[in-house]
C-alpha cells in the first residue's frame, strides 16, 4: 500500500504505511522506499532517526546515496550517512 501511494504522489500518505512494513520485515526494498516517502514529504527528522537506529543496516548503498544527493546542506543526514557507509566498509586488515 505504501509503495501504491508513494508512486501515485502521496509520499505524506505513504509514510506511515512503509514504516510499518519497514519495521515487520526489513529489506534493502522497503526501505528504498520509505527513505524516498521520508524525503518527499520532508519529514527529516524521521529520516535522520532511521538512519541512527539498528534497521539503518538494511539500507543499500544506492539508498544512501539517494539520500547524499537530496540531502543537500542538511549536514546532519550527509554526516550519518558517511558513518553508515563507513561502517559497512570492511577495513584494510578484514579485507580478504
């Protein structure tokens, strides 16, 4: 339903819904989607609460970088997002 009315123009009405998906069954999928729910209806605060909770893991790469470019001057979203990109980058010594 979230993902329904996100593509319809809705991103407000769509929120709540892909919160709740998001928060049963975490996915790379749903998540895409709430971020980009989250951005639309610019509702920062959430977003910037996702993105410093345990589910920010499930995120993909190409979701944070959704984020780095609408982001704009929100130094706040661009920091969080560089230590989650930090954090799933493996060190030199854990590299293979």
């Amino acid at each position: 339903m979230g993902q329904l009315l996100l593509d319809s123009g809705l991103a407000t009405l769509a929120v709540k819904p892909l919160q709740e998906a998001f928060s049963r069954t975490p996915s790379s999928h749903t998540g895409h989607a709430l971020v980009l729910a989250l951005l639309e209806a610019g509702r920062t605060p959430e977003l910037t609460a996702l993105l410093s909770g345990p589910r920010a893991a499930n995120l993909s790469d190409e979701t944070l970088e959704t984020i780095s470019v609408r982001a704009g001057a929100d130094g706040a979203l661009t920091d969080r997002v560089t230590a989650l990109r930090r954090a799933a980058t493996p060190k030199l010594d854990e590299q293979g």
